[in-house]
C-alpha cells in the first residue's frame, strides 16, 4: 500500500490529485495546515508527499523545505501553477514537479520517479 500525503487548501486540487493518483492500493490523506504538514507526514508514515504551491501563508516551497528538515527521507512532489515555477520546485528540494491543471499520467509519472510505489 503507497500512502500519500496530499498537502492542499483548495477543493479542486485535491479532487484532481485524489481524480489522478486513486487506486485499491494507495492510501490518500489530505492535508490543508501547511504550518503542520511535515507533522503529518511523520505521524502517517507517508511513502511520497505532494504538496501546492500555492496553499496558505506558507507557500508551497516553505512547505516542502519544512518536509525535508524533518525528514529528508520524503520525497516531495510539487504542483505548480505555471511551468517557469518548476525554478521553485527544485530550490525547494522538491524531486519532481506537475504543472496544474494535472495530467493523471504526469502526477503517476512524478510519484513513481521520487521512488514511490506506482499508484
């Protein structure tokens, strides 16, 4: 069983993760406190974290650096709102990166390429 860590404040995206990455063997949570996500990633024992760029006053990059400080063993992937954004993304330390609205087949791509369980 993967399980994921969906870091997200808006609906929609979580309906388009949940839309991309939902199969009998992934477990999605979701998550919208961006000041407590590497909290909940620790506590689910998460296999793989994907997190918004744009979510509260944190801030996607934020997030993912405050993921990485407590557990560097998370991959992280990164939604971005634009391509020029994937800059972002990798100062971050995300490991892979999908520009929203998300192709299903470029999330599972990205998953799988942080070293995930293919959903």
């Amino acid at each position: 069983m993967t399980r994921i860590l969906v870091v997200a404040d808006e609906p929609w995206v979580r309906n388009e993760v949940h839309a991309a990455l939902s199969t009998p063997d992934t477990e999605l949570i979701d998550h919208d406190d961006p000041s407590t996500a590497a909290e909940a990633a620790v506590d689910n024992a998460v296999d793989v974290v994907v997190v918004d760029l744009q979510i509260g006053s944190m801030g996607g990059m934020a997030v993912t650096r405050s993921i990485l400080e407590k557990a560097e063993h998370f991959p992280v992937v990164m939604l971005l709102d634009r391509a020029a954004d994937a800059f972002i993304a990798h100062r971050a330390g995300a490991g892979a990166w999908v520009t929203k609205p998300v192709e299903a087949h470029e999330l599972r791509d990205a998953v799988r390429s942080v070293g995930a369980a293919a959903p």
